[in-house]
C-alpha cells in the first residue's frame, strides 16, 4: 500500500471531484464525489413544485392546441383565397420555390 504522505491532492476541473494520486505511477488513489446541494427544503416543498409543473405543462399543452385549431379553421379560408387568385390570373406564372432553385 503507498504511502500517504507522497499522495497529493487534484480537484477535477469538470465535476469538482477530489482525487489523490500517487505521483510515481500517476494512479487515482481515491475519489470523492462532490457534495450536491439539496435543490428541495423539505418534501412538500418538491411535491408542491412537480405539481406545479404538471399544471404549466397541462397550460402550455392547452394553448398549443388551441393554436393547432385556430389554424386549421383557417386553412380552408386561406386555400379558398389563393384558388380565386390562381382562377383570376392564369397566365401569370407559379411562384419559384426554394426546392426549384436546386
């Protein structure tokens, strides 16, 4: 077993971790995680924030399908506007479209 005195001591740049290494053969001795810091108070508190959340995502999830549905009674109006423009001017050419620039 080496020595403890000819070990020094390295923190990890990424993660924070301690490690000792044994400077001859450039071995890790040992490692120390880092200690996280607690992200909840107590558990009320952590069940009070996911129930928050799932109300945020249940909001969220409501306004995107009232966009969808907003939208999508719009189409056929849009579709309908963009025949009676083709109809009105049949010689003009279609638009260039990206894809046909290729």
């Amino acid at each position: 077993m080496p020595k403890a005195r000819g070990l020094f001591e390295v923190e990890c740049p990424c993660c924070g971790a301690a490690l000792k290494v044994e400077p001859e053969t450039r071995a890790v001795i040992s490692f120390k995680a880092p200690e996280k810091p607690r992200t909840v108070e107590s558990l009320e508190a952590g069940l009070a924030r996911l129930r928050g959340e799932a109300a945020r995502r249940e909001e969220a999830f409501q306004k995107s399908a009232e966009r969808e549905r907003r939208q999508a009674e719009g189409r056929p109006r849009k579709f309908d506007e963009l025949l009676k423009q083709a109809k009105a001017s049949p010689d003009e050419p279609p638009r260039v479209r990206d894809i046909d620039l290729d």
